[in-house]
C-alpha cells in the first residue's frame, strides 16, 4: 500500500486527494500497488468533509510515520513549503508539487537533496497546470538540444487578453470582470506583472539548459499597459497580442529569457491559444517544433498533474526517479538590452515626422477608426537603441509591444 500524505487542503489540495481517491482503481493499478491518502496537513479543520478524518495539524505527524512515502506539497509559498519539502527528502519521503515559486527558487538544491537521499522531486504541475511540459522535457526530448521555447503559461493574463480583443473592452473594466468570475485573483500582480509567467519560463529554462536560470533576473513586464487600440492595430496587421514567456539557448550555455507582451502573427500556432489555455511552443535541432496546449490552471487539472507525479514516485519506491539535469550552476543570463528586434509603436497623430526620423525604415499601419494616433512597425533594432529614442519622444509615443 502506498501511502500519501497531502500538504495544504486548498483548490490543488482537495483536488490532489480527489483524483487519487475517485479514480482510486486506474491509480493503483498505474502505480503497481494500492494508493490512498492518509494524511491532510491543513491548519483549517474542515467539518462535513468526506475526508475530514485524515486533517492533522502538526506537520511531525506525516515526517515521522514511515508509512508515508510520497507527499505533495500544495501550500504554495517559500517559506514552510521550503523547510516542509526539504525535512520530507531528507527523510527520504519524494515530494510532488505544483509549488512554481518554490521550484523556481530552491529547484536545483531540492533536486539534489532528493538525488542524494534516493528519493524524487517532482513538479509535473509547476508549470503549465494539467499539461504535460516538464516530463516530455526531461523524458521524450532527451535526444533534442533544445532552441527555444516560447509559451503562454498564465491562464488569468491569456483569459484577460482573449477578452480585450474580442469585446473591445479595456484592461480595468476585463480584469473585474474576470476577479468577479474567479478567473483572477483579489490581488492579481504576481498574474498581470508577469511574475507567474516568469517563474515557469525560469523552470523550463533550467531544464533546456541544465543550470540554474535565476528567475529574478528574468525580464519581465506584464500586461496592464495594453490597451483596445493596440489590438485595433494587431488586427490590422493580422496579429494578435499575447504574454509570451520565451527562452533561447546559446551554444555557448548562455540563455535569452523574458516575459513581456508580444504581437503574434494569427498564423502563429501561439495565437490560438485562448481564454483560461497555455500553450508551450518548443523547437528542437532534429524535431523542430512541437506543441502542448491545455488547461494551464484549475483544480483537477492540476491536481491530475500532481498525481501522476505521485504514480511514478510509487514506482519508484527506494529510488530516485528524477531525470532531469539541473544543476545548482548559475546559467547566464544575456542582457536583453543588446538584442535585436522589430517593434510596433502607437503614437499620436502628430508625431509622425518625429516617429519616421527615429526609426527610419519602418513601417506605417493604419487602423479603422483610429484617428488621433497611428501604428508603426521599426526595422530590426537593438532593445537598447529602441529604450533610447522611445525616451526622447515622451509622450507621444502612447504604447510600444515588441514583435514576435
Ligand atoms: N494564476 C495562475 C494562472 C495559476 O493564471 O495561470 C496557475 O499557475
């Protein structure tokens, strides 16, 4: 019998114990042997529940029953998640989690705890919610050196950007809507900043590379600056808008990483990928592109990531069955600043003289009712240049998006 103990009785929680406990029967026989819950670590009781019996409240209580053998770690955070996640792999006990922040930031050292202490470290969920990103990375594109990687990887952000451009509506008035619907959450920043899409590209990273790809020193930018005129403008050169997390490998090691707003081409396989969806662009050496899409947040979805993380520890009983190199090596970041790309600039009327002599070579876009500003597409130039010239111009120019 394989017995699991759940930490945190939230959406992911209730979701973990339900997907083992239904489907109770294609569970266990996946993982070679009966599975159920024993324990629910909450600091909430929680009467009436189907499942109220296996509450505790003192976290020793799961360390110190050898029964247990795999946990997930759904309490979200870096504080007791960390000292929780380590005590449990130090004990040997392999920890599954949907936990992005605390993957992001203390991914290499837990993976390597749990090498050394022939347990695993999963994190099927971390990114990408129900879809699976992290095992084909580590299991079925092992023959790949991996290029790049562009993705959407916020359900909330991708939900209010799909709204704004079929509705017209702007960015204030889409985010209530989607906080009053339960698509946002009361306080949305880590969603709308980026900060979400940042720590998944960070993990997808590490795994493209190797090394450790400090999230924090990712670029990002979010997506509270866009407005409907900017999509007025995307739809009039066949594009879309999206917050695409994306990541390059250099041959030498190094990593172009960001997360920031992007027009994208319809054509785009990228620019189908709507409302609460993610979608992961990978391109390989010898595959070349391949996609995963599907529910990138959610409770079952989810959860049914964290469980299957929780099958292949059980087959794994006494071992470790982690593949994926990671090491605590710090990866280096390049400065997005000497990169080069085109840019699409919204800018008032009037400043059209002042745009063309700024960025020469490019070109003008027109948009059907928009009158007091205009559209224009740079030639290639380098972020750096682009910041400078954007600065001299102030506030004529209204909104800049970098092109895909
Ligand atoms: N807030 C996240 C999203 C949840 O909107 O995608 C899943 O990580």
């Amino acid at each position: 019998m394989i017995h699991v103990a759940v930490l945190g009785y939230g959406t992911v929680g209730s979701g973990v114990v339900e997907v083992i406990e239904s489907n109770n029967e294609a569970v266990s026989a996946k993982a070679g042997e009966e599975m159920h819950v024993k324990y629910i670590l909450d600091l909430r009781d929680f009467p009436g529940d189907p499942y109220e019996d296996k509450v505790v409240h003192d976290f020793n209580v799961i360390l110190n029953d050898p029964d247990i053998s795999v946990v997930c770690e759904v309490m979200g955070g870096v504080g007791a998640a960390y000292q929780f996640t380590k005590q449990c792999l130090e004990a040997g006990k392999s920890v599954c989690t949907s936990n992005k922040e605390l993957v992001a930031k203390h991914g290499a050292e837990l993976l390597e705890i749990a090498k050394n202490k022939n347990c695993s470290y999963m994190f099927e969920a971390s990114v990408g919610g129900g879809i699976p990103i992290i095992r084909p990375i580590n299991k079925a594109l092992t023959a790949e050196k991996l290029e790049t990687i562009s993705a959407i990887l916020n359900g909330t952000t991708n939900y209010i950007l799909t709204k704004m451009e079929k509705e017209g509506a702007d960015y204030s008035e889409t985010l209530k809507k989607a906080q009053e619907l339960g698509y946002a959450e009361r306080n949305p920043e880590a969603d709308v900043e980026g900060h979400d899409a940042c720590r998944k590209i960070a993990i997808l990273s590490s795994l493209m590379v190797g090394k450790n790809v400090d999230s924090e020193k990712i670029y990002t930018e979010g997506i509270t600056k866009i407005t409907p005129a900017d999509f007025a403008y995307a739809k009039a050169a066949g594009m879309t808008i999206k917050l695409l997390a994306t990541s390059q490998a250099s041959d030498d090691g190094s990593v172009m990483a960001m997360v920031a707003p992007a027009l994208i081409s319809r054509e785009h396989p990228l620019a189908v990928v709507n409302d609460v969806f993610n979608g992961v662009f990978v391109t390989g050496n010898m595959l070349g592109d391949v996609m995963f899409y599907g529910r990138g947040a959610g409770k079952l979805p989810t959860a049914s990531a964290v469980v299957s993380d929780v099958i292949d520890c059980a087959r794994h009983i006494g071992r470790s069955s982690i593949v994926c190199i990671w090491d605590r090596e710090e990866a280096k970041l390049v400065d997005i600043s000497e990169t080069e790309k085109v840019f699409f600039v919204r800018a008032e009327a009037s400043a059209k003289a002042e745009v063309e002599a700024a960025f020469p070579g490019g070109k003008y876009l027109t948009a059907e009712g928009r009158t007091e500003d205009f559209g224009y597409f740079t030639a290639v130039m380098k972020e750096r240049e682009f910041e400078e010239k954007c600065a001299a111009l102030g506030e004529k120019i209204l909104n800049r998006i970098r092109v895909a």
